[in-house]
C-alpha cells in the first residue's frame, strides 16, 4: 500500500464580493489528489481536499514542498501498524520534516489541504464515513445530526437593504434558523441600519450574527460593542486582529453576548493562547478554529486536547470554511457545529446532494470517506484533476 501521486490545481473562485477587509475579486483555491494504489470497489482509491476560502491557493508551497516529502518517504513509514491503511499521523510527521516551529502562516494552509485529502483516502479504503471513523477511533457515538447556520450578507455592487433582507429570508425558507451578514465595512450608521433591516425580516423565528473580519481598532471595536448589545445577536465574531488577544479581551466588558473569533488563527499554539489571553467565556462564546486552514485534522485533534486542557468543550466549535471536512468532524468528535455558503464559493462549499437543511441541521450521509463523490459538481472537478 502506498501513496503513487499528488495532484494539485490552482482554480478560481472569484466574486465581486467582499467583507470589511477583503473583496474576493482575485480569490483562488487548491485543489489536490492523493492518489493510492489501493483499488476499492473496482475503483483506484484517490483522496481529494481543497483549502477553505478567504486564503489563496497554496500551489507552490505544495508542489515545491510538501508533496515532496510525502512521495520521498519510505512507503511503508507511512502506513498504519497493522499495514492495510495509511496513517495521516505519520504522513503529517512526513510533510512538516525539517519545519521550524512557528510561523504558522501560509504553510499551515497547504499542509491542510493535503491533509484533507489524506483522510479523504484513508476513509475510503476504510470503506467508512469519515465521520464515523473518527467517532470509532475517539471512542464516541457518532452523531449524523450537524446544525449548521448560512454564512453571507456581503457587501456587493449595487446591493441595498432589500436585497439583503432577501438573501436572508432564501436562507430561512431553505431550512436555516440563523444567518450571519458582514459588518465593518461601512460606517456604523449604516451598518445599524442594514442590521436592523435583517432583523425586521428573519423576525423571532430566527437569529442573526455579525462578522466584522478583524478590521476593527479597539475604540471601533468597543463602539461597535455599545451598538450591538442592543440586539439579540447569535455572535459577534473577530471584532479585532486575530492576534490581538488584549482587543478580545477587552470586549468582554462592553459586549456580554456570545463572541466568536478563531478561523484565521492556524496552530494548537496559537489557540492555546487565545484561550489564555483573550478573555473569551466558555459558557457563551464560540471557536472558529478551521482545520483545512490550520495544518489539517491531525492539528486540529491537538487543538482540541488544547481546549479540554482549559475547560472547553468541543461543543463550543463551531469551524469557519463550510466545507464536508469540518461537518464529518462536527459529527464524529462533537462539536456544536458548521459554516455553511449556500450560494457562495461554488463548487467547494455545500453538500451533498439530496442533503437539506431542516430546523437548522443536516443528516450525514453514508458516504465513504469525506463525502465528495455524492456531491456531483464537485466530484466532476475532482476527477478530472486526478482520474
């Protein structure tokens, strides 16, 4: 059993959109295949990953570096004990060979859009679910059942109030119970108004929250706090800097409702310090902690060791990206749940099809490994890069 190629393409997923820091004009994303000589049900088993949007495609350091790595080794250093699957844990070791620590930057992404592929693969020749594999090997009850809440509400050419409000009410009337809009960039005036006009159209039936992508200072921040506290926001996500632990911090004397950030901090270290310093509440704040963005879900198992070592549960995750990784990980390790882009980041995001949204949650499907190949716009891409 061994690892025979690694695949990568660098694809568009461009929009006019954009959030207070970004417009997604130019945005890219890497696709990759791990290809095995493993056949399974009459079929060459390949795992496939992607990086989650808002980061750029990582082509270069993946071809100049990584897949090197992973190629070069001794196959049989790769597999599991027993010899009859591979081991993401040794591949992981592999590729970060000869890494210094630190610096958990752009290689953090293409390190875990390999990954992504890797447990794709492993879950396949499984012939498993990743989702109950992982649940199998935690020792825990997998849990088919994920909420999910529907990320959008950018701001975009020429959209008013009641585009936005029709955005959000699409979401409802697909099966969502919350939705999140983006905040920041424009002045706060206005983004009072369009937040009230959200909330006249999702009424009680539903909850909002508000994502500011880490444009504020702290005066702005803390103004923005004064202004959102007067509604019965489900968060208010990455208020300030990623990295400004004392900005977090501070909010919590002026917000007391649940804040959210994480999603562009990409180490178990770096979590570890949020949790130490950034004044974030277990009992109401959430964790946007993506693994496809942070060095994979070997990573992401040390993060969550992180978190039961300061008094969090994993319910209290809830992953940035919108991608098939984070839901099987949602529901083979318990976590509170995913992003979802309904309309957005075609044709990573989503679900497979025939999969809806009821009450705020989706059912897993039985699909060996991540799912992919039952969600068949993506798996036509997928293949054409590797089968």
């Amino acid at each position: 059993m061994r690892i025979v190629d690694i695949c990568e393409v660098t694809k568009p997923i461009a929009s006019p959109i954009r959030n207070a820091y970004i417009d997604f004009s130019k945005m890219t994303a890497s696709l990759v295949a791990v290809v095995t000589d493993v056949v399974r049900d009459g079929r060459r088993v390949v795992g496939y990953g992607f990086n989650s949007n808002g980061r750029y495609g990582q082509g270069g350091l993946i071809r100049e570096r990584f897949r090197g790595r992973i190629l070069e080794a001794e196959p049989k250093s790769l597999v599991n004990d027993a010899g009859d699957n591979l081991d993401p844990h040794r591949i992981w070791a592999a590729m970060m060979a000869n890494e210094k620590p630190g610096g958990h930057g752009e290689r953090s992404v293409a390190v875990g859009t390999l990954d992504m592929a890797i447990w794709d693969a492993t879950a396949k020749i499984a012939g498993k679910p990743l989702f109950r594999l992982l649940a199998e090997a935690h020792g825990r009850e997998a849990d088919p059942s994920v909420f999910v809440y529907a990320a959008g509400g950018y701001y975009y050419p020429g959209k008013d109030d009641a585009a936005l409000r029709a955005e959000m009410r699409s979401y409802l009337d697909r099966g969502y119970t919350v939705v999140k809009m983006k905040i920041g960039g424009a002045p706060l005036d206005e983004d009072r108004r369009r937040i009230e006009a959200v909330l006249a159209e999702i009424g009680t039936g539903a909850q909002l929250a508000v994502d500011a992508n880490g444009r504020f200072d702290l005066e702005t921040a803390i103004a923005y706090a004064k202004m959102l506290r007067d509604y019965p926001l489900f968060w208010y996500e990455e208020a300030g800097d990623p990295l400004d632990y004392a900005l977090q911090a501070a909010l919590a004397g002026f917000y007391p409702g649940p804040m959210a950030t994480g999603e562009n901090l990409f180490s178990h270290q770096d979590a570890r310090n949020l949790l130490r310093y950034g004044g974030m509440r277990p009992d109401r704040d959430w964790l946007q902690f993506d693994c496809a963005l942070s060095y994979g879900l070997v990573e992401y198992l040390r993060t969550l060791d992180v978190l039961a070592e300061c008094g969090w549960s994993p319910a209290r995750c809830i992953p940035h990206g919108g991608h098939q990784m984070s839901l099987n990980i949602a529901a083979g390790l318990g976590l509170g749940g995913n992003e979802s882009y309904p309309d957005l980041f075609q044709p990573y995001g989503g679900f497979p099809d025939g999969v809806r949204v009821e009450n705020g949650r989706i059912t897993m499907p039985e699909l060996p490994g991540i799912g992919f190949e039952g969600k068949s716009d993506l798996i036509t891409v997928m293949r054409e890069l590797a089968e």
